[in-house]
C-alpha cells in the first residue's frame, strides 16, 4: 500500500511563526497586541470603566498588616454593591487590580464576593506575581510590558485606590500623579491614599512643597481614607461622569495646543 501523501513543507505566515513573534524585529507587534488583545475582550465583556486597586502583593490576609486585606476586601465589595445599582447595559465601575496576591487579591475577592465582574491586568514577575482565584473569567490578562500595564490602568480607571505597598504601587501611585498634575488626560482620575499613618510615614509630602518642587495646590490631588465606609463615601462624592458613551470608555491624552 502506497503511503498517502504528505503536503510539502513551506514558509508560514510571519504572524504564526514563533522564532519571528519572539524576535527583537517583532517587538512592536507583541507591543501592540498587549492593547488589541484586552481592547477586544473588554469590548466584548461590555466593561466601560473601572475603580483600580494598588497595594502590596506581599499583605497576606492574617499578616502583621492584615486589616489592610480586610478593609480591601470590604472596600471592593461596596463599590461593587454600587456599581451593581448602575444601568444594566454596561458593567461601571468594574473593581481592578493587578491580578495578584495580597491587596489585589482582597480586591478581586471583594468584588467576585458581591457578585460583580472583576478584573486583574496581572504581569509575568519571577516572584510574587500570579493570578488570584478571584478574576472573572474572561478579564484577567497577562503582560509582559510594565508601560502597557500601566497604560490600561490609566485608560479605563475613574478612580485609583491606594493601600499600602512597596515599590510597585509607589510607581503606580506616583505614574497617576503625575499625570494628574500635568493634565495629561482629558478627564479627571479620584486617587485616594488608604491608610493615612502609612503613607504620611512612608511619603512627606509637606517636604516636597517646602522644598518647592510641587506647589502646594497639587496636594489637593490626594484624598486620604482609614476606613471603608468613609473611603465609599469619597469615591462617590469625588468620582466625575461624563457624556462618554463608548465601552471601554477611554481617557484620552490631552493634546495642548503647543503640542500641535
């Protein structure tokens, strides 16, 4: 018996050919592909915006600093109460994190808890860093670019969440600062600090105004919390909508005219 043919061998589209995706010449592609990859899973989960939490991974639930997990936890549970209370034909105010243990995991937790959807934007780290078991199916992403995670938080968040951390979460809280003092975006992200002994301790920023390179103006970008009700009761004073209808609803980079 004759031996059925075999198709002959031949190139593969550059797109299924893992020694060029995995190549320095691809790098942009993989770039790209960390936005088009969770911009089509969000648009199909119909998440139009976010309430992101920042903490440690290492805030383990009966650590020294466990009340932190605790109040994450409950935190995250009454925005999600909240957000379920909004139209039902968008998810708002969907409760984020980065994926992780400690204070991502409370967060995530929280939120599964209350019934809502809920989000981990998680990054492939050698220690520390692994999906929780709390994320919806279907949004918890992996990155490999720390610059296109941050970007996803910025992009859909209306408020940030602050809990004790090391420096992971100071990259992520001074990233949005940062971008609030210079009106980089084209609508305003409520960032309050949870745990005001800790980060009056950890950050002087009276200093910095003293020292004068902030103004004493920009520390009314901060709003300091100790306790969830009084954090819930902030987010909902302080968090502005707008007429944005799209899902993701994105904020955008503010253009100045000297940028033009």
């Amino acid at each position: 018996m004759r031996e059925p043919l075999q198709p002959a061998s031949g190139p593969v589209p550059a797109y299924e050919d893992p020694r060029f995706i995995d190549s320095n010449e691809a790098r942009a592609v993989r770039i790209l592909a960390e936005y088009l990859g969770p911009l089509a899973a969000l648009t199909r989960e119909r998440v139009h915006d976010t309430i992101v939490f920042f903490g440690s991974a290492r805030l383990s639930e009966d650590g020294p600093l466990g009340r932190y997990y605790q109040d994450a936890r409950r935190l995250a549970r009454l925005v999600t109460e909240w957000s379920r209370s909004m139209p039902a034909d968008r998810h708002r105010l969907i409760v984020c994190s980065g994926g992780g243990g400690g204070i991502m995991e409370a967060a995530n937790r929280g939120a599964s808890e209350a019934g809502g959807p809920t989000i981990g934007f998680n990054i492939g780290l050698p220690h520390e860093q692994r999906p929780n078991a709390y994320l919806t199916p279907g949004l918890s992403f992996e990155f490999h670019y720390f610059f296109m995670r941050k970007l996803w938080f910025a992009h859909l968040a209306r408020a940030i969440v602050v809990f004790p951390g090391g420096f992971g979460t100071l990259n992520e809280l001074f990233e949005i600062l940062n971008l609030a003092q210079t009106h980089k975006l084209d609508r305003k992200i409520f960032l309050l600090l949870y745990g005001s002994a800790y980060w009056r301790e950890i950050v002087n920023f009276d200093a910095l105004v003293r020292q004068g390179t902030i103004s004493r103006q920009d520390l009314e970008l901060l709003h300091w919390a100790d306790d969830p009700d009084t954090a819930l009761e902030l987010l909902r004073q302080g968090i502005e909508f707008d007429g944005d209808e799209g899902s993701p609803a994105f904020a955008r980079s503010t253009v100045h005219s000297a940028e033009r």
